[in-house]
DNA sequence: GTCAAAACAGTTGTCTGACAACCAGACATA
DNA sequence: TATGTCTGGTTGTCAGACAACTGTTTTGAC
C-alpha cells in the first residue's frame, strides 16, 4: 500500500540531554581546550555551567568513562586520560560528512574484510562452505533480475555473504568488527548503497569479483582470497566514489 | 632508592556500581535470557532486584544504549537492540582469560597492522619515513643493550615504531583501531609481552623482521610491506603463545 | 453501536536535595 | 621530622518528586 507517509521523515527530536553534554565535553578535549591529564570542572560546575542537573553531568561523564576517554577519582575530580588509553573503537556519524573520511573507511573495510577472507579460506569448515555458496546463489539469483529489481534484496544478501564469510573464519573479533563498520557504512550511507546498486553494482563482471572470492575459498587459497576480497571491495569503493550524487 | 612498597599492588576497590548492573544486563542479553526485541523490566523493577538505586540503573542502561545494545523509548521501556545494530567494537578484560580468544585477538591485530603497512608503503611522506628510520634506530640501539637490559624502553619503541608505521598510512581509522587494540594487549598481558621480551624477543632475526618490514616502507612496495608486517606479527605471536607460562 | 476525545496508569527523562565515601592539604602534636 | 586530626571539597549513591511521553481504557456525543 503506497503511503505517503513514507516521505517524511522522523522530526530530529532534541537529543537526550547526556549525549548532549558528553559531546561538548569531547569537543572540548579535541579541540584541545582540555588536554591529557587536566581535570575537568567537578560535576556542580558542569551542571551550572550546562544548565542541567547533576545527574545529567553524571551520565555524560559515565559515558567518557566508559569509551576511557576520561578518568574519574572520588573525591578528587575527573581527568581527561591519555587518548592511547582509549577502549573502544567507535566511527561518529560525523565522519560521514567528510568525503575523505569515508574513503578511509573503505579502505579499512577492504583490509579487514580481505583479512577475514584469508583466515576463512584456512579455517571454513564444509558446512559453512555450503552456507556461503548458497548466500551466492541468492545474490546471483536477484542479479539475474536486472539492476532495479530487488534492489534492497540484493544489497542485502550480498551484506550476508561477506559476513558468511566473516563468520567462517572462526574469528570473533574478525566478525565484531567487520560487522561493526558495515553496520555503520549501512546506517549512514544505504542510499548511496542502494543507488549505486541499482547503476554498476550488478551484471557478469560484478558477480565474477564474488564468484573469485568463493572459489578461493573452496580451493582453501587464503592468499588468493585475500587478494579476490581486495580486489571486489577496492572497485566497489572505487565505483561509490566515482558517483556523481556522492558528497 | 630501593623500597620495599614496589611489592604491594594496588588492592582491588569495589566497581563501580553501575558496571556491575551494566555487566549483569549483558550476561542476561548474552545467555539469550534476554533476546532482541525483548523489553528489558522497568528501571524500578532492576533498581529493586539489584538493591541499587534507580540512577545506579539509569547509568547502567546508559552505557549499553551508547554501545547500541539497547534501545530505549520515553514513556515505553527499554529493549534489547538487534545484535547487528551494535556502533562499537571493544575488547572485555574476559577475554583474556581463554587462550583461544587472546590468539584470535592476535590474529585481528597481524591482519590490521598488515593492512596498515601496505598503506603507509603507498602514502608516507619523507619526514613519516625519517620519524619510523628514527624509531627503528632506538629499537636497534636497545637490543644492543642485551635481553634484559632497557626491557620496558625495547617494548616500548618497538610498540612506537608501528604506532608511527600505522600513522603513516594516512588513514585514521587505522592509527585508531591498531591504537585500540594494542592499549588493550598491552593493558592485559603487558607482563607476558615482557617476560617474552626478555626471552625470545631481541636479536638479529628479530632486528631482521623490523628490517624487513622498514626496507619495504622505504621501498614504498606495499606488498612487500603487508607480506614483512604479517610475517612479524604473525611469528610474534607464535613465539608469545609457544611460552609455558602464557596461560 | 461507533468513533473520537479525554482521562488514566505506567515508563523514561530530568530535577532537587541529601548523605556516604573518599581525598588533598592544613594544622596540631609528640 | 613524623604522625595523627580536622576541614573543605569532590565523586558515588540514595530517595523522592515532577515533566514528557505512550498505550490503553473509559467516556461521551452522535
């Protein structure tokens, strides 16, 4: 049932005060008005100072915490740590509104992809093999289609098959973070994603780039699955790049 | 001055309250207890079976709705995020205690400073090159000096030289994620990674892999510099997990 | 009986105030 | 000098309240 509504979009309601509060603090500490080692203003300041409560403050500074980004010491104060002490690998949206942010994220994305390829091709076990070959089949099945039709379908089964392929390298660490950065790619760049699909993300060449990762797979060639999964990543990032409409 | 105070460690204070509920909330998502979708009970209700107050959960929830983990709705409740909506990659001090997780964390590491290389061999300018020739020197300078001698300052600018190499690569996103990974390694087997140092880490084969991988750099072969930097870490760790005392 | 508006109960988000635990430094004391 | 004590300040936790919002139920007009 065709709606309307689907062309609205959510209205951005004011964010929740803490995020708020934690990203003007790390503006502060990347823009270096507060540098390694200085102690933030105690929390009542803060609270002053925002305009919120205390407990407002609080969560904030839970949330630096949490990412290691500062320390706290009862009864003396909270500190920003040193930024090699820092915990979690985290991509802010913000990094999508710079093009050359985005190609570095590609770039990691085929390194890290291409790795788990590799550890896959030595480490798959037969019942994952046939996962993955079947994951294939449906991405040929809905390239077969043509570029408009299924669009999403495809984009999505292809999403599957390179974490299948994650998967199979028995690495969890492999699967955390490839699904990590797709999961990010995917939130702040599907429409780009999908027209894209729906222009050069299709037809013979596009389906052989997969069908050389898979066959390295089956051959059990990590080097050779390295090198495919390179290579399918490095032009699909290089035909998103190339794209008109992109940034 | 000698003094006797070295052999006491810090003792180990009481967490913080709200990590505790957090870890909790986590082990109930992670033993399926609770699945995606599920609403998590009321902030009164977990308030009232941990025996904490409710800002010790809000704080709590807090921290796993920044992770992605959970999602939660004014007026509605809190729910269990599907899985493959989690915005952040991090390592829990748990997996240190199975060898199986450590070498898979190891594995990551080999693949994404590999990855790094190759970059930096394409994108280094002459000054990165001077800095990284720099720090191999230091390197060189604190072998000389014997296993035993310099053990921290030999770790530390070998841990330096490829911080520098990863930062040459131009791409930020790698100088994080390799950043992010070795302060966690560090953070949790610093003593294993020096007890190796002083056993098997030094020499003229070792020297000879930092060559290797410094010479490809310098010959800005990318190729050559990803084959040298796996070749480095991958014989590292084997060398690390072939120790009896590595867990 | 139908349907829309209004009231309601429940939940998260924020605010306020209080107290406990803790720390650094000043001060007193031996 | 070395040690104990006090004091003000800071973070950690608690308790209670209200605002904002949601899903459901009730009410009332037709």
């Amino acid at each position: 049932m065709p709606d309307a509504a689907q062309f609205f979009d959510r209205i951005d309601r004011p964010a929740r005060l803490p995020d708020g509060v934690a990203s003007a603090i790390i503006d502060a500490i990347e823009t270096r008005q507060l540098q390694p080692g200085d102690r933030l203003p105690t929390e009542m300041e803060l609270a002053r100072r925002f305009g919120v409560a205390r407990t407002v403050v609080r969560e904030a500074i839970s949330l630096l915490r949490y990412d290691g980004i500062v320390q706290s010491r009862r009864g003396v104060g909270a500190f920003v740590a040193d930024p090699a002490q820092k915990s979690t690998f985290r991509i802010s949206p913000a990094c999508f509104e710079k093009r050359k942010r985005i190609v570095q994220l590609l770039e990691l994305r085929t390194g890290v992809q291409a790795g788990a390829s590799a550890l896959a091709a030595e480490m798959r076990t037969e019942a994952e093999m046939r996962d993955i070959r079947q994951t294939l089949a449906e991405v040929e099945a809905a390239d077969r289609l043509g570029p408009a039709a299924a669009l999403e379908q495809r984009v999505d089964s292809e999403l599957l098959l390179y974490r299948r392929i994650a998967e199979a390298s028995g690495n969890e660490y492999y699967v955390e973070v490839t699904r990590m950065i797709e999961t990010t790619i995917q939130n702040n760049l599907r429409s780009a994603f999908l027209k894209n699909a729906a222009n050069s993300e299709f037809g013979p060449q596009i389906m052989a780039e997969h069908h050389a990762v898979v066959d390295a797979l089956i051959a059990r060639d990590a080097e050779a699955a390295r090198l495919a999964t390179r290579s399918r990543f490095e032009r699909a990032a290089h035909r998103l790049a190339a794209r008109q409409d992109f940034l």
